[in-house]
C-alpha cells in the first residue's frame, strides 16, 4: 500500500519534481563553473570550499528565483538560467 501511494504522489508531483531537479541542476552547474574559474586563477579546491559555496550559492539562487518566477512571472527556464547566474557572483 505504502508502495502504491509514493507512486501516486511521485506521478501527482512530477511537474514540481522537475522544476526543482532542473533548479538544482542549473545552480550546481553555475557553481562548478565559478569554481573552475577560481582553480584557472590559481586557486586550490577542498570539499569544503565545494559545498560552502553551494550553499551560498543555494541561497542567493533562491532570492532570485523569488523575484524573477513569483513576482515578475517570466519564464522558468529564464529563471533559473537568471539563478544560476547570479549564483555565480556570491
């Protein structure tokens, strides 16, 4: 039964589902490229430096998906790409 249910809500969900994997991708992707850069310049990588600046970059993305998605209601994909972006500047 139990079975049964997480596969009604996985298929009743779906279309939040791949908004929020697509979101995580695109933020992810975002920070590996400012780390990349970061490493080109000179800079040494640890796991450390990888997740806090995931975390920052988590963080400004979400301010911006709010104001771009919720409040100006454009289109996701140019949200999230606007994310990403700016996740880079953190």
């Amino acid at each position: 039964m139990a079975k049964e249910q997480i596969t009604d809500w996985l298929i009743a969900n779906s279309r939040q589902i791949k908004e929020v994997l697509l979101f995580v991708i695109v933020v992810t992707m975002g920070t590996i490229t400012k780390m990349i850069a970061a490493i080109r310049s000179g800079s040494k990588f640890t796991l450390g430096w990888l997740v806090s600046e995931l975390i920052m970059s988590f963080f400004v993305a979400i301010t911006v998906y709010a104001v771009f998605d919720q409040f100006l209601a454009v289109n996701k994909l140019f949200s999230f790409m606007m994310c990403a972006w700016s996740g880079t500047f953190s």
